[in-house]
C-alpha cells in the first residue's frame, strides 16, 4: 500500500468515527420530549439613580447650562488677557477701524533636486519626490519643472523655488495666470 492512500484512507476512517460518535451521543438528548430551551438570566448590577431633590435640582439649573456654554458677548467690556501672558501690540498705524488688513502668505518649500527627461519633469521637495503637476503634501501644487527652478503654486499665489535654496525665502512672486 502506498503512503497517500494509507494516510487518506486513516484520515477517512478517523473522521467517520468521529461522525458516528457525534450521532450516537447527541441524538438521545434531541430524541428526549422532556428537554425544553433554557435561558440563563442576565445579572445586572444593582444601580441607584440620584434621589428626587437631586433630580429637581439639576431641572433648576437646565435653564443656564446653554448661557454657561454660549456666553453672550457683553458690550463695553473688554477682556483682559494680561493674566494670561497676552500684550496688546496697539494699533496697527496705515489702516482704517473698517477695512481687513491682508496679510501675504508666505510659502516655504525646499528643492533639493530637479530634472527633466525627455518629456518628463521630476523634482524633490521637502524631501519628497514629484512629477510636474503633482499636488504636495502642505497644500499647492508643482506648475513647472526646469532643471534649476521649480514654480510651485498654492492658493492664488505662484512662487519659483530655485533648486538647492532650502528654507531661505528666495524666489520672485508671480500673479495667478502669469508665468515668468
């Protein structure tokens, strides 16, 4: 007899005792008309809810809970953050009380390597490699790849990095729309 068809023919008669076994001892006790489905009762911890004046209390005060998390903002008071380590600057001189001042964003990235090939572009910035077109990791996006500059655009304004200037804030500012 070959070793497969000992093992399959051992594995065949193990597994037919086994069903017959399982048969033999379990049909008796499905058989039996006297057993019915029994469920074991869940066990609870015993809880106490707070008593009937704690209750009212807490209705009390349900009427100030939204002005406690909601505070209105009371007119001519100011707020004195010198507890906490705030100085005021003062007014900022050149500006009207009604008009927003408009801060420039300032956009840092650093291009340690950049190069094309055939018709492809590739840049490394922040330390990350791109194509052109790509979208980075901060927010922007790669307009242009040359081999010594790379235009990087994020929200309206457009800014070449040139490869290798690191953190420094070099590069000239270009508008939405304009490419040097």
């Amino acid at each position: 007899m070959k070793t497969k068809t000992f093992y399959l023919i051992c594995f065949i008669l193990v597994l037919g005792t086994v069903l017959v076994s399982v048969i033999v001892v379990a049909k008796p006790a499905f058989e039996s008309a006297g057993v019915t489905e029994r469920r074991i009762p869940l066990l609870l911890p015993a809880t106490k809810g707070p008593n009937e004046e704690v209750v009212a209390r807490m209705m009390r005060l349900e009427p100030l809970l939204e002005s406690l998390a909601r505070p209105r903002m009371s007119q001519g008071k100011e707020v004195h953050l010198e507890a906490f380590g705030y100085r005021s600057v003062g007014q900022v001189s050149g500006h009207s009380k009604g008009r927003k001042m408009r801060l420039k964003r300032q956009l840092r990235h650093s291009i340690s390597f950049a190069f094309c090939g055939g018709m492809k572009c590739f840049c490394v910035v922040d330390g990350t490699f791109y194509p052109e077109g790509a979208v980075l990791v901060r927010g922007g996006k790669i307009l242009r790849i040359l081999p010594r500059k790379v235009l990087i655009e994020e929200g309206r304004v457009r800014k070449w990095f040139p490869v290798g200037a690191g953190m420094k804030k070099t590069g000239s500012e270009t508008e939405p729309g304009r490419e040097k």
